[in-house]
C-alpha cells in the first residue's frame, strides 16, 4: 500500500530532520552549549485494550484492535537551536506527530503527520416493499467500507542574514485509502435497478508552495507559486452493462469516473506597516485548473485591497474590497466509449462569472467599557452563459449590514450584542433566502473567583418568496412558493471549583431548525406536458440538545482524577404531504452518550502511571442499522525528564 510506505518515509525523513538539527551545533561547535540546554518532556509506553463488537457509529473514526501505544514529547532550546517533538502511536491507522527545528532566526522547519481511520456505513439496499418497477441489487452485502487518511504538512523557511529576505517551502500530501460504498442506477424506465458495489480507492493529493517575501522600505511584499495535482489511482472509473435506452445501443459503458486533476497559482502580497495610523494592504492572483479527463478548464483571477485608518485611538474606519473572475473553457462534445460503440454528446456549458464585494466599516470607543463596531457589505455577480441554465439568474445582489455592542459594565461580567440583516436580490438557488435577520447575545460572567458563567444565543430568521421550479420534459420554468425558516442555537455553561483539589464543569447545547417550504414534484404524462405538483408548506424540522459534565479532582499531590460525560440526544423529521412514502426514508432519532475516566498517579524518580477508560454507546431508534458500542482501556506508564 502507498500509505504504509509513504508513512514510513516520511518517519524517516522527520526524524532525519531532527537528528540533523540536533546535530547542527556539534559540527561547527562556534558556539558552547549553554548548562541548562537539557531537553524536557515526557514519554510513554503502553497498551490499548478495544472491545468493538457492533460497533456501528460508535466507532465512525476508532480503527477496530487492540494495540500496543507510545509517544513522546519533548522541547529544547539550547540556544540559538530550538527543537521539539510530539508524537503519538495509538494503533498502526491513528498516529499524529509535530517535529520542528529552528535555528536563530536563519531557518525555521516543521513537520506534521497525521493519520486516522474513518469507518464508513454499509447503507443497505436490500429493503422489502419496493415497487415493481425497481430493484435493489447489492453486490457486496457482507463488506465492510472504511477510508484511512494521512496527510503531511512538511514547511521549511530560510532567511537571509542580517536581511529581512525569507524564502520558503511547503509541501502537503494527502493520502485516502480503503473501500467505500458506491452506488448508481442501471436498467431504463420501467426496470431501474439501484445497484451497490464496493469500490477501492488510492487517493494522493499533493500541494507544493514555493515563495519569498521580504521588506521593500516601507512596503512588505510575498510572492508564492503553488502547484497541486490530485491522482485517483487505479480504479479511477466503474464499467458496467447498459441496456438499449433512448437512442443509444445497448453496450457496456464507464459511469462514476473519479478524474485526475491539477492546478498552477501565482499570488502576490504586499501590505504597509501595520503600527501605523494608516495602513494598506493588496493581494493579486491568478489560478489555472484543468480536468485531465474531461479537458475542462478553469482560469480564476483573485484581487483584495485593504485599507485601515485610525484618526483617533477611539475611531477606526476600515475599508475592504475582493474582485473574483471565473472563466471555464470546455469541449462542446462529450465522447461516450463503449466496449463495441462510440457515442458523441453535446454538452451543456458551464458558467462562468465576475463577482465584486466592497466592505466599510467602523469602530468607535466612547467610553473605556464600551465598543461600537458597524459595517455594510455589498457583494454583486455576474453571471456568464446562463442561457441553458434557465433557472439559474444572470445577476445576483447581496447587501448585509452589521451592528455590534461590546461592553463590560464590571470587572466580572462581559457582554457582546450582534445584528445582522441580509438582503438578496435574485439568490441562485431555492434553499437561499431572499432576506434573512440574525441576533446573537452573549455574556460572561464571574462573580467569584472560583465561579464562571456562559451563555452564547443565536438566533435566524429567513424568507423567500418567488421559488423557481423547471419543468425539466417541457423546459418551462416557473415561479413561485416560497420557504420560512428560523434557527435556535443555544450554548450555556457553568464551571466551579468546589475546592482547591476539584472541579466541576457542566455545559448545555441545544440547537433546532424549522423550515417550511413549497417543494415541486415533477409529474410525467407521457406527452411532455405534464405540470409539477406542488406541495405546499412541507415541514422539516431537526434539533440536538447535548449535556457534558467533566470533573478532575486532586486528592493528593501525587493523585490525578478526570471524568467526563456528554450525552447527545437529536431528532428530525420531514414530512410533505404528497401521497408518496418519503416521510419514512426521513426521519431520525438517535441518542449517542460518551463516557471516560482517567486516573493518573505519580511514582518516584519522575514515573507516572496512567489507566483510562473510554465508551461511546450509540442507539438508533429510528432503526437498528447504525446501533453500537465501543469500550477502550488504556494503560500506560509515563517517565518525565
């Protein structure tokens, strides 16, 4: 596998690094080591115990075994070298390290490797009651589907002496293997089949940046070149048989192709100093994207300008403007290569647009304890090619005004105010909202020393009118209906310490959405001519409330005790009132509750013993699929030096 192999040589090249910095003093020796350049840290070894029967979303990112453990963590600075090292090794999927060095400020590197399992869901296809007309077909009923992720982030910067001149070096490569589920639909109208097959994947992204920047008087700039390119691997595109359908023969064809893509950037910044009154700052750049499969591509030009102006130390004006240009050049025709035919398609070009945003804003401090923030923004689209796409509008504008109070009336209590409202003329899409309003309050406060409260509400109002369906047989669009929505999110906290040894925290979170809109069902007369029926005022609603409690309590010096619990309960449902069964395919109701306790006690000569113990329970109780439990036990046995 790649990922073993690109793991393991990045291990190497890491810990090259590190040796190589450490090393670094002792080759040229022109200066002493100073007496108290001794590392400090930790490290530890242990085992971690993982019982994972029926697991289902209790284990969505927990690789299913018991394994051996280890890390360490470590920083020196034994000046002008500064080194560390974190590192983790739960299992050989979920492993993350965070290795750096520098040296005075002349060279600075850091490297981070992460990996991690993701457990995906087996969405079974095999339901009863299905009409006639459809087939559920499984090709891999037992498997399991799963992605292990790893990604690095190597950076290197170099700077000239005694010079303001850096150059850099960055370079990202993320890696997703495994199996996934993939499913689409074959046969033609009157015998459809939705088919389900296993489908392995070798994903490898990789990003590399090269830039300088440095001071020109006044004026700092950065210019970075960035090239990226995504490879799918083998199995990059699914085949399968076809039957005769509109015009094209029966034959087998490719389908869910996943392509190759790549992309060049050109970026540069330039800003003024930023401690003076008056600042500004610029950025421009031009990015090139291609599709090596389809031939489409994308030319984009960015621009930023930034202007900040504080006449007084009580006032700030701010003023910011973002240009956007998007320009797709694709084929006109699509081939379609089967085993024994060809087929040629017309394909529907994509839009291309010029979006401008100009921002002002304002802060103002009449009183030492209290802080006024204002700001409106204007953000307009233009649209390109938008003849096939009747739905979509050629223009679409957007203005959002702002208005925000801080304040803290007394040393112990803070308070935050914000409002906004949002205006959309023509929004793109159905689920955007033509005017929206947003308050959200929160404080802080601490009566007691040992006492903290906090409460954060926010709360959203959306509207629109004038919906826009398309009669997809006829072509004709139509418009209106219209769609409500409001959201309440609600976070509160408490945190005290009973004592000098403990200490109790307990939070609340409770978040729900409720909309009601007209949703359009398409209707097929045979002839072409049959109009949409609309379901008016269909409602969806979803809401979560969660409850933590954590506690640590210190008995002894030498005694450490944490515990934590979160028990989530969420719901949701959605039910139109068409005559079809799609309320059953839509409902939810699910209770997850996490649990963990952790004790460490302290030995001599710097040892330290640890034992956690870790749960995830699960229930769906709109169904059985996704039910499961984990337990973890981790022992493990730490030396500090």
């Amino acid at each position: 596998m790649r990922s073993c192999t690109l793991s393991a040589r990045l291990l190497k090249v890491g810990w090259l690094c590190l040796l190589l910095g450490v090393a670094l003093p002792a080759a040229g020796r022109a200066e002493k080591l100073p007496a108290d350049a001794t590392a400090e840290g930790s490290f530890y070894l242990g085992y971690r115990w993982v019982v994972d029967d029926d697991t289902g979303k209790a284990a969505e990112f927990q690789y299913p075994g018991s394994s051996l453990t280890l890390g360490i963590d470590t920083l020196a600075c034994p000046l002008p070298h500064r080194y560390h090292l974190h590192a983790e090794y739960r299992n050989e999927k979920d492993w993350y390290m965070d290795a750096g060095y520098a040296y005075k400020d002349l060279l600075m590197f850091r490297d981070l490797l992460v990996g991690v399992r993701h457990n995906l869901d087996h969405y079974d296809y095999l339901l009863p009651g299905a009409p006639p007309s459809l087939s559920y077909n499984d090709r891999n009923p037992d498997d399991d589907y799963f992605v292990d992720f790893a990604s690095n982030l190597f950076f290197l910067r170099l700077k000239a002496p005694d010079f303001p001149l850096h150059t850099f070096l960055k370079h990202r490569r993320v890696q997703r293997d495994g199996d996934i589920q993939q499913r689409f639909l074959l046969g033609s109208f009157g015998n459809l089949s939705m088919t389900s097959e296993t489908r392995a994947i070798d994903w490898v992204a990789d990003t590399v940046t090269l830039g300088a920047n440095s001071h020109l008087g006044p004026v700092e700039m950065e210019y970075q070149y960035e090239y990226s390119e995504f490879d799918p691997g083998g199995g990059s595109v699914l085949d399968d048989s076809y039957p005769a359908a509109f015009g094209r023969p029966a034959d087998i064809y490719p389908h869910d192709v996943v392509p190759e893509t790549e992309s060049t950037a050109n970026t540069l910044k330039m800003h003024t100093s930023y401690t003076g009154g008056v600042v500004g700052a610029a950025t421009l750049s031009n990015l090139e994207e291609k599709n090596n499969y389809s031939g489409t591509e994308a030319g984009i030009w960015k621009g930023a300008v930034d202007f900040r102006w504080l006449p007084d130390p009580v006032i700030g004006l701010f003023f910011k403007y973002r240009h956007k240009d998007l320009d797709l050049d694709q084929t006109d025709m699509l081939r379609l290569i089967g085993a024994a035919n060809i087929l040629t398609y017309p394909v529907r070009q994509g839009v291309s647009y010029d979006k401008d945003q100009f921002s002002l804003a304002a802060r103002y401090k009449p009183l030492k304890r209290l802080t006024l923030l204002s700001s409106y923004e204007f953000a307009t689209i233009e649209r390109k090619d938008v003849d096939d796409w009747e739905v979509l509008p050629e223009g679409t504008d957007t203005h959002t005004l702002n208005l925000t109070a801080q304040t803290r009336p007394f040393a112990s209590l803070k308070l935050k105010g914000q409002y906004e409202y949002k205006s959309v003329d023509d929004p793109a899409y159905n689920t955007e909202p033509e005017q929206s309003n947003q308050l959200r309050l929160n404080a802080t406060y601490t009566p007691l020393p040992w006492l903290t409260a906090f409460v954060d509400y926010v709360l959203t109002e959306t509207e629109r009118e004038d919906l826009r369906y398309l009669n997809a047989l006829s072509r004709v669009l139509l418009e209106g209906g219209g769609r409500d929505g409001r959201s309440d999110r609600l976070t509160a906290s408490l945190s005290c310490s009973v004592s000098e040894k403990a200490t109790i925290t307990g939070s609340w979170t409770y978040s729900r959405w409720d909309v009601e809109q007209d949703l359009s069902f398409a209707q097929w007369s045979g002839t072409g001519t049959g109009l949409p029926f609309i379901d008016f005022g269909s409602p969806y609603s979803d809401q979560a409330n969660s409850f933590s409690l954590s506690f640590q309590y210190v008995p002894r010096e030498d005694i450490t005790l944490t515990s934590e619990v979160v028990h989530t309960l969420s719901s949701g449902e959605f039910t139109p009132d068409t005559g079809l069964p799609l309320a059953s395919f839509s409902t939810m109701d699910a209770t997850e509750t996490l649990f963990s306790v952790e004790l460490a006690k302290k030995m001599p000569r710097n040892w330290e013993v640890g034992l956690r113990f870790y749960s995830d329970t699960y229930d769906d109780e709109s169904g059985a699929v996704l039910d499961g439990e984990l337990f973890v036990t981790t022992l493990t046995l730490k030396r500090y030096f």
